[in-house]
C-alpha cells in the first residue's frame, strides 16, 4: 500500500492549547536610560534627607524623612523597571510568562523591555540539522534494509515548542526516527517490473517529499516546521547484501541482453531490408533464415567471431 503526500496532511497529535502571540512591550535603552536618571535622581533625594536629618542642611524634620523616602522609593523603582530589560539576540526568542500564564513572546533582536514581574525562557529560532542514526527495519517486501535520514527544521511556534510537549528537540528527534521507520516499511528497496510503483533506491526525490510531508505532520504540533529532509544512507542489510548483490547483477545482465537482442534484431532487419532495396542478391526464405541466424549469432555472442568459409551449398 503506497501511501501519498495528502495522507500526512492531517494532524497526527491533538490540537495546540496556545499559540504564538507578540508580548507587550517596549525599546529597552530609552527605558534603561530614563531608570537611569530616576535612579540617580532618588540617590541625590536620598542624600538630602540623610544629610538634612544629620542637621547639616536647614530642612524641617518632615520634609527631610519625605526626601528621603520619596528617594528610596523611586530609586527602588527604577531597581525594579531596570529588572523588565532583556537582550535578545538574532536568532532567538523570549517566551514570556507572568504568574504561570504565556503573555506573549518577544522576537525582536536587541535590547527590550517587558513586564519586570514576569519569567522569560530563551528559546533559539535558528535552523537545526538532526541526522537519524542507522536504523535496521524491514522493507515493503520483508527485506531487512539499512536507513538514516537527515532533517532541517526550525522553530516556527515559541509558544507551542515550549507548552505543548516537554522537549520539542527531543521530541522532533523521536517523531523524524518514526517518520523514517514508516517510510522504509511502506516501499520496497527496489522496483519489481510486475509491480510497478515506487521505491526506495530508484524514486528518491518522490521518496524524499513523502518523508518531508511525514515528519512535518508529527512535529507540527510542537510548532517545528520542516525546511528539508533526505535520505543519507540506504543499503541492504549485511547479512542479505551478497544476495540481493547477486540478484541486482542478474537483473542488470538480463537487461544488457535484452538490449542486446533489441538491437541485434534490428540490425538484422535493416540488413535484410537494404539487400533487398538494392537486389544484391535474392535469397528464398531458408537462407534469409540462415542469414538471420548467423548475424544473430554474431552480434549477440559474448565472444568474438571467427569466419567459417563454406564452400557447399545449403541444399547439397
């Protein structure tokens, strides 16, 4: 049973609890440069107040002790604001979370600012390469087969890689070895001329998309796209190679001579139609049949011909 690329269309996992959404928030140096002034401004205020209580600056007792609480209290919150800052770099993302909940995830690069009260977990939007081991399994025909494949992806979801399962490289890892399991048992390794369809070694670029289709299928819910997929080793296993080896040579000789015999007869077809055309020489049917014969001989051998001068006559 062959199956197609529609089949894999579907979801293979339930359906995502979240999805991606942009986080709220702001460029992070105007932020981090205005915390800054505040900052220095609550220290100067609380500098006042701690020196006007020592009696070294005229000032009423009250407005002394409000200086320096108003000064403690703003610089505290710029100590806090400052806590809202975030580098984010290229190819990275912020996956952030206030008291359990997903807010929102931050994908610009640089320096920016959330909510200083929540929790933000890297998450890396790069292009990853993940190569299969050598797996043994069985084929379509029950031939036991070598294969391992090599798969690019990339995180296209922050929210659902990091919410919908535990690890999703792990994960993309367990459903691209299953993705490659299921395609070697669904095709043989070769084509039989009696079963036209197709094969693992001689409809590679079809096999390759079916294998894409698959895994993009199984990963999609951890929010991984699929760029490529191929097939990086491909073989007998050893203990059949030597007999599958003989019966690749015994197919590819039968084909030579099929070729061979093809194009013998069609030599000979041609040299019977140009004696004819031209009236070299008439010939009934029992020497043509000789002819035919003898040419057939001749271009079909494996060995090279040697001459026999006949100096009888077909009919004495």
């Amino acid at each position: 049973m062959n199956s197609t690329v529609e089949d894999f269309d579907r979801p293979l996992l339930p359906a995502p609890h979240v999805r991606e959404k942009p986080a709220f928030g702001a460029a992070g140096l105007p932020i981090a440069a205005g915390a800054l002034v505040i900052a220095l401004g609550g220290l100067a205020l609380v500098g006042v107040g701690v020196v006007a209580l020592g009696g070294e600056i005229e000032l009423s007792t009250g407005a002394a002790v409000a200086a320096l609480v108003f000064g403690a209290l703003i610089t505290l919150a710029a100590v806090v604001t400052t806590g809202g800052l975030t580098m984010v770099a290229p190819g990275e993302a912020r996956v952030v979370q206030f008291l359990g909940r997903y807010t929102g995830t931050v994908r610009l690069d640089g320096l920016r600012w959330v909510n200083p009260f929540t929790t933000r977990r890297k998450v890396s939007t790069r292009i990853r390469n993940h190569e299969t081991a050598v797996m043994k399994v069985n084929d379509a025909d029950g031939s036991p087969i070598e294969i391992a494949a090599v798969v690019v992806w990339q995180v296209q979801d922050t929210a659902r890689a990091v919410f919908e399962v535990d690890d999703f490289i792990a994960f993309v890892a367990i459903q691209t070895e299953t993705a490659v399991r299921h395609i070697a048992t669904t095709y043989p390794y070769d084509a039989h001329d009696d079963e036209p369809g197709l094969s693992l070694r001689d409809n590679a670029d079809e096999i390759t998309q079916r294998l894409s289709a698959e895994i993009a299928a199984r990963v999609e819910a951890a929010g991984v796209g699929v760029i490529e997929s191929r097939i990086t080793h491909l073989a007998y296993a050893p203990e059949i190679a030597g007999a599958m080896l003989r019966r690749q040579q015994a197919g590819a000789v039968v084909a030579a001579r099929k070729r061979i015999v093809e194009g013998a007869v069609g030599m000979v077809e041609l040299a019977l139609d140009r004696l004819a055309a031209r009236e070299v020489v008439d010939l009934d049917e029992e020497r043509k049949a000789a002819m035919v014969s003898n040419l057939l001989v001749v271009l079909c051998s494996d060995h090279e011909a040697h001459p026999v001068v006949n100096a009888g006559s077909l009919y004495h």
